[in-house]
C-alpha cells in the first residue's frame, strides 16, 4: 500500500489500533482505568476522524464578496 493512496480519514481510523494496548492495561492492572483510557482514546480518534473529513464546497455567502456583514 501507498501511503500517497491512503486518506486522512482512513489513517485516523487506523489509529484505532490504539484500543489493543489500553485493553491489555485494563485487563492486566485496572479496569477503571482501561475503560477510562478506552474511552479516552476512542474520543481521540473520533474527533480526528471528524476533523479529516472533506470541505464541502458549496458557499452559502450571497453577496459574493467574502466578508461578514
């Protein structure tokens, strides 16, 4: 695989791999804490996923000049 090919919003989702050692820490020492750093992470890559999503390009401005009024 390319990483010129792969999309933003597919490299955030791979970081979803980042569940794999918080579950192991939760698992292994804390449980609160696992599922408070699970859900920490999940945050994370939620937001990141939503960050990198396409610009719509539509414009609503209607006076054609850019600025607010």
């Amino acid at each position: 695989m390319n990483f010129e090919t792969v999309g933003p919003r597919f490299a955030a989702g791979a970081g979803l791999l980042a569940i794999l050692p918080v579950l192991v820490y939760g698992v292994s020492d804390s449980v609160v804490a696992g599922i408070v750093s699970a859900v920490n992470v999940a945050i994370i890559i939620g937001s990141l996923y939503i960050a990198m999503a396409p610009i719509d390009e539509s414009n609503d401005d209607h006076h054609g000049n850019g600025t607010a009024s």
